[in-house]
C-alpha cells in the first residue's frame, strides 16, 4: 500500500484542460521513485473522504467571470465544513488556466484554503492567454514537485 496519497481535484472542461489534468499525472509518474497513491477526480466526484483520506491536494480550475469554475466551488461548499477541523495544515497547490487574467480565481482559492488553514507549497500557476504548449509542461513539473515533496517529506 502507498505511503502518502495525492489527491488531484481537477476541473477540465475542454481539450487543453484535459491536457492539463493528464500533464499534472504524467508528472506525478515520472516522479518514478514515489511510493504514493493518486486518485484523480473532478470536482463533482470529489467527496470530503477524498479530501480525509488525503496527504496533499492539487487543484486544478478555468476561471469563469472572474472566479474559479462553478464546480471547483461546488467541491469547496460540499467538503469544507466536513474537512475543516481535520485537514489544517494540508498541502496544497492549484493551477489555474484562464483566458486573460487569473487573479479572481487566485484570490478566491487563496480565500477558502486559508480558512480551511491549507498550506500552499507551490505559487499559484496562472496558465493565462493564448493557449502555449508549455503550460502542459509547467503542470508537469507541478506535478512531478507535488509528488517529490510528498514523498520526500519536504511538505
Ligand atoms: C463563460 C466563460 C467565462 C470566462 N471568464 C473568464 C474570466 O473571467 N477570466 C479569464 O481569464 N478567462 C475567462 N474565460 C476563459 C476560460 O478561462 C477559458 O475558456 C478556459 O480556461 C478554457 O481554456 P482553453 O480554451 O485553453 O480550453 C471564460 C470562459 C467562459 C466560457
């Protein structure tokens, strides 16, 4: 059975999200000396047990009208009074692919996870503008960080 359990949270509405979510996965897999779990859930299918049963999380949203997408919000609303006493300190990073801009969505997660007292050990990673092949690799190194410092123990 794996040591530490990422949970990957991730709201991928169109082709170039889902590269996304699958880059965040590649990284975490070639981090190829981890003995760690993944679990890989959208939004909707995330549960508080998801969360509980969890060693770190990594988000993953658009931004929609100024703020994380109405699902990352939903998960939030349905986990956060089930997790807030037992999750404090939980490490966590996002990123966030908006069209123009990412500072709504950035401060509405910073917002919500510092009530529930999550730790973010990575900046938010604002994929922003025109769509770069790079953003795919920028979630493959976020991946590949949040598996290492899982498992090392840096978190
Ligand atoms: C209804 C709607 C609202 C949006 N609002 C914003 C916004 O407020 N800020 C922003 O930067 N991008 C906004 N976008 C752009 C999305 O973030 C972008 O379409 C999404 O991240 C998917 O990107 P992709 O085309 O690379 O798949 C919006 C898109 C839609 C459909």
């Amino acid at each position: 059975m794996a040591s530490k359990t990422l949970l990957v949270v991730a709201h991928s509405p169109s082709p170039n999200t889902e590269r996304l979510r699958a880059a965040i996965v590649a990284g975490v897999n070639t981090a190829d000396l981890c003995d760690l779990g993944l679990v890989v859930k959208t939004p909707f299918e995330a549960q508080a047990s998801d969360v509980l049963s969890s060693d770190a999380v990594v988000l993953g949203t658009t931004e929609n009208l100024g703020y994380m997408s109405g699902a990352l919000k939903d998960f939030f609303d349905r986990v956060y009074n089930p997790c807030l006493e037992q999750t404090r300190a939980m490490p966590y990073a996002a990123y966030i692919r908006a069209g123009l801009d990412g500072t709504g969505t950035t401060r509405a997660i910073t917002s919500i996870t510092s009530g529930l007292g999550w730790r973010a050990v990575q900046p938010p990673l604002i994929l922003k503008g025109d769509w770069q092949d790079q953003f795919v690799d920028q979630c493959t190194e976020l991946g590949a960080a949040m598996a290492i410092g899982l498992d090392s123990g840096i978190f």
